[in-house]
C-alpha cells in the first residue's frame, strides 16, 4: 500500500526530533538497531519485567474495546479488528513506565500521548499502515492542533504468542516477533524529516494464544 504524497509542515520538526531520539539510541549499548537501510528502527529485550508486564495486561483488559482507526479511506471494521484501549494517564504506575519510555528516547513527557493497550486474540490483526498523518486526510486539521505529527513511535510487548502476531514492516522485509518484556522504537520519519514510507506496518494475525501490546507516539510539539 503506497499513501499519496502529502504537505509536510512538521518536517524541520521531525527531522529535528529524529536526530535527537537517534543519537540517544545509538549511545545506548543496550539498544540494538535493526539492520535495515530504509528505515530506522531498534530494539530493546527487558525493557518492563514479568510482574509489570502482567500489571499492564490487566489495565488493558479493564479498557479494551473494539478499535478504531483514523479515515485513509478502507473499512475501518476490517482494517483492525483488536480491541484496544488508552490507560490511565494519571495512574502512578502508568507515569513511571511512561517516564522510563520518555528517559529512554529523551523526549518531553509533554509530547507523548497517552499509552495505548491493544488485544488481539486469534484471528485479530491490524493491517498495513502508517502511524504518520496524511495531512490531506479531514482529521489532521484536528491533529495539528493537538501536538502534530507522530514523530516517533515505541512499541511494548506484554507476552509471548504462541503462533502468529508479528509485526511486519512488508517494504523493508522486516518482521519481529512478540517477545515478552521488549520495547520496539521506529522513527516515523526519514532522517531529512520526510514522512517515511517504508515504516508501512502490521499487527499480522494472531493464529494462537493471545496478543497483548502497549503503544505510545510521540508528536513534535506538546500533546493535546
């Protein structure tokens, strides 16, 4: 799937945060960058432990319903059949994992939107998408208001799946399987600031056991 061509007006913004996130990651011994030339995505294993992992899936199961997904013109009841959820921001255990999320990147707390929980059971997925704005889509006047493009996007794995429920990056031939504990951080944009194509992703479908995710997006400027 190719999305049209759209403005860019957060580019300078996006190149900017990208940069940043980049270099703190590259410093990191910890962090592993994935080995592909077109995109810019690293990953890290045991970045939450068992105990919150099993913490965050209950929160996600208390707010799971079915999910939607923003208007680029497919049926949004095929597109993404999870059920999905925001957790809550004010939690005290929500703001230290978020915290640690934002020390990691060395982003602004400010510029994070609220984690997301996601469940898929078998047969569940999200198709292929961007986690970036089409900014010609009605929406964006709303999201331009409320903090800009998606900058960064980062990724928690909550439990092994028994079979199925990658995440695939079909451009690049990238797939990572759900590993317990391990976080996933793409750059949503090129390093020049361009919105980036080949981050076109999908949840594949769960074939056995239960998928539990946690998603949070960073924009470029302050969030809501």
């Amino acid at each position: 799937m190719e999305y049209p061509p759209c403005p860019n007006p957060d580019k300078v913004a996006l190149m900017r945060t990208g940069a940043h996130v980049r270099r703190r990651l590259e410093a990191d011994p910890a962090v592993h960058k994935v080995p592909v030339e077109r995109a810019e995505i690293w990953a890290l294993s045991e970045f939450v432990s068992p105990s919150e992992c099993e913490q965050l899936i209950s929160m996600v199961d208390r707010t799971a319903k079915p999910s939607a997904v923003l208007d680029h013109g497919y049926a949004n009841n095929t597109w993404r059949t999870s059920y999905s959820g925001d957790v809550e921001r004010d939690d005290p255990f929500v703001k230290m994992i978020e915290r640690r999320i934002d020390d990691l990147l060395g982003l602004p707390h400010e510029f994070g939107e609220t984690m997301q929980g996601q469940r898929y059971a078998p047969g569940q997925e999200f198709k292929a998408h961007q986690d970036w704005f089409w900014t010609k889509a009605p929406y964006w006047k709303i999201e331009a208001k409320r903090g800009g493009q998606r900058a960064i996007t980062a990724m928690i794995y909550l439990n092994d799946v028994e079979e199925g429920g990658t995440t695939d990056f079909p451009r690049i031939g990238v797939s990572i399987p759900p590993q317990r504990g391990a976080l996933i951080v793409w750059n949503n944009s090129t390093p020049d600031g361009s919105l980036n194509q080949d981050t076109l992703h999908a949840g594949t479908p769960v074939i056995k056991g239960t998928k539990y995710i946690i998603t949070k997006w960073y924009r470029t400027r302050k969030w809501g």
